[in-house]
C-alpha cells in the first residue's frame, strides 16, 4: 500500500481498501497496477452519471477561466448558482422554490433541522430507527445507530426514534414536533423500503401536526429510484428537501430545498442564521448544472427503471435471500457477513466493484451508473453469480 496513505492520511477503519486509482471513465474505475474495475457502487451513488462526464468537464473547464470561490455563500451574485438553483426548482413542485447550497449531505441535513426549528419555534424532532443522515453531530443525533451514537453523547436532546414503516408509531407525531427527517428509501439500513402509503400517512400527520417533513434525498435523489426524486414514487412533497452525492456529477455538493417562506427565516433574528463559506462553489454548480442536463435529456431516471428489470431478471441464486430496493438502487441481501464479505472479495478480484450498506453486513449494494451499457452491465452480473455460486461450492466442501 502507498507508503504516504498510511503515513498520513487518516483512516477511517483499520482495513481500508487502499486501491491506487490512476484515472476513472465512464464506469471504470483504472488502477495504477493496470487492473481495471467495473464500479457498481458509483462512488456510493455519486457517479451516477459516470466518471468524468464530457458535458460536466466541459461545465467545469468553462467555469475555472472564470472565477472560483469569491465570496461567502449568499452575499455575492455568481451565475453557476442561480442558474442551477433556477433549473433544480424547475423540475420540483412549486412550493420547493428556494435553494440554500452546502457542500455535503451531512450539511444539507444540519441546515434542515436548525431551519425546521427556527421556523417553528419547536425542539422536538422525529427521525427513524436504521436511519442515516450524516456524521457531523446534528445529522448523528437522527441517525439511528446506536453502535454510531454512543461513542460521542451527548448529542442534541429531544429526539425520538420511530420504527420505519410502522403505521401505529406515526401517532405520535404531535404539536410539540418541530420536524421529522426520513428517507425515503434506508440506503445504509439495508436498502429498506417501506410499505405502500406509509409516506402518505406520514405527510398527513406532519401537516395535521404542524410539524415540517425533511426527506432526505442524499442517496435516492436525481435518477436513481426511477425518478427524478423518489418522493415523486410516494405522491407527496417534504417541506424539505436534502440534496447531495449525485447532485454535483463527481464534484463536492449538497444542497436544502424549501419555500421561500420558509427559507426566509434565516434572515432575521437574527441576520446571517446559517451561513458557509464555500457552500455552492461556482465550480460545482456549474459541475451540477451539466449534470442536471445530462439526467434531463438521457432520461437516465426511466434508465434506472431498465437498470432494475436487467438486474432483478439475472440475479437469481440460491444464496440470495432477497434483492430489495428501487431503481437502480438495489440491496442483495445474503445469509451472513462472512458470506457477504465472500461475494464482494471474490468480486473485487475478477474486476467488480461492491461494497456493504452501513448498518448491515449482509446487505451488498448494487448502485451502478445510470448510464450503464447492458453489455457492461451483464458482465458485471456475470462476475457476481460466478461468485455467489463459487461461495457456495466452498461451503458445501467444508
């Protein structure tokens, strides 16, 4: 491994991958020691439109003969923002008009929940058991893992944790909630997808309530559901949305989206509420513009659609006790972590890809470009069933 990564780098594990990447394209990731992989996490649904898309370099080159960073977010007017912000609202509902640009998921959540406060007045806030929302501490204390929390209590007080998907638990959404924050698909949670009008009774009860719906659309967001964002698949609309991962096509940004009503409150009381620094860098909005596009007029959220059919046709295996999930955001769930670890090692050595979700060891993800040819596609299954069946014989042998 790199001499300078471990000398100076910090990990975060004490098994890191260490794969040198030499350069990536399409959905290709190229080492420096000449083997090339197939990524079928996209960067943890980042790439979804592939590595080093033509239409975003050329965005990025056009914007780096203009200017970088020149101002804290909001103060200056710089037209790879408001162009973005004006394109993104466009393919939203009417009442998620107003953007405010960060530069993380993690971020984008941390400003949801303190807009959610101050608008209401409330402290109470209501997230999910399985949940992920980010490490920094606000995004923490809704993330529901303890195994994640306990090591830095305190964190923010009056926060309660409902079963995802438990119709009964809504009821105690009440008056005394200034929000509650959900996904609408657990990507870390193992790719749990609730039951069919769930959200719906959820909304209901956040409006009934008074208390303001956070989806967090990090993961699911642009395309990757089969939609452009899968509270469309739900036949709702938050009060607000977070944004990341995908949004920048491989650049760093994140983004909460509400009404201008609502937004407004970090005006006052006082001015300057939440502010960034380097929040909705001209670079990556101009990046997320070219993005937008590329989702846009590829129609790559149908593309996810076709991803899943392909996916949910081939992967048909013994081991495989369930593949759950949405789009081309899918979880093969298998017997055990050894097995798990089995598959994706076997995977990773004949040129796939895989990785886990965060609070599950049995659960792979299978979260590949949008934009993925079939024929690249098949292979990439093709490594997987071998694989899968390969574990199985060596089981079978012990």
């Amino acid at each position: 491994m790199n001499k300078d990564f471990v000398n100076h780098l910090a990990w975060t594990s004490d098994h890191p991958l260490g794969l040198e990447i030499a350069s990536a394209e399409g959905p290709f990731l190229y080492l420096k020691n000449g083997d090339t992989l197939i990524d079928f996490i996209s960067g943890i649904a980042v790439s979804s439109i592939g590595h080093r898309h033509p239409s975003v370099l050329h965005a990025v080159r056009s914007q780096l003969d203009a200017h970088l960073h020149v101002m804290v977010y909001g103060e200056f007017i710089q037209l790879p923002q408001v162009e973005y912000a004006r394109n993104l609202t466009g393919i939203l509902p009417p009442s998620l008009d107003c953007v405010y640009f960060t530069m993380s998921g993690t971020e984008a959540n941390e400003g949801a929940l303190k807009l959610a406060k101050k608008y209401t007045g409330r402290t109470r806030m209501i997230a999910f058991e399985h949940s992920y929302h980010g490490d920094t501490h606000g995004s923490l204390s809704v993330t529901g893992r303890e195994v994640y929390q306990k090591p830095f209590r305190p964190l923010l007080s009056d926060v309660f944790f409902l079963p995802y998907g438990d119709f009964d638990a809504l009821s105690l959404i009440d008056q005394q909630v200034a929000c509650v924050i959900a996904e609408p698909i657990q990507g870390e949670g193992g790719m749990r997808v609730p039951p069919q009008k769930w959200f719906a009774t959820l909304r209901a009860r956040c409006s009934d309530a008074g208390a303001l719906l956070i989806l967090d659309e990090i993961q699911t967001g642009f395309g990757r559901t089969g939609h452009n964002f899968a509270f469309e698949y739900e036949e709702i609309v938050p009060d607000i949305l977070t944004l990341a991962k995908a949004m920048g096509g491989g650049m760093p940004l994140g983004a909460f989206v509400s009404s201008k009503e609502i937004m407004q409150t970090f005006r006052r009381d006082p001015p300057l509420s939440h502010v960034t620094t380097f929040g909705g860098h001209p670079v990556s909005c101009a990046a997320a513009n070219a993005t937008l596009d590329v989702l846009i007029n590829e129609q790559l959220s149908d593309r996810a659609s076709v991803l899943e059919d392909h996916i949910r046709l081939k992967l048909k295996h013994p081991l495989i006790c369930d593949l759950r999930g949405r789009g081309a955001m899918i979880g093969l769930e298998l017997p055990s972590p050894d097995i798990a670890q089995k598959v994706v090692q076997s995977c990773l050595e004949h040129g796939v890809l895989l990785g886990w979700t965060l609070h599950s060891g049995t659960v792979i993800r299978i979260a590949p470009p949008l934009n993925i040819s079939l024929e690249v596609l098949s292979v990439a299954l093709e490594i997987i069933l071998t694989a899968l069946q390969k574990v199985e014989d060596s089981n079978h042998c012990i």
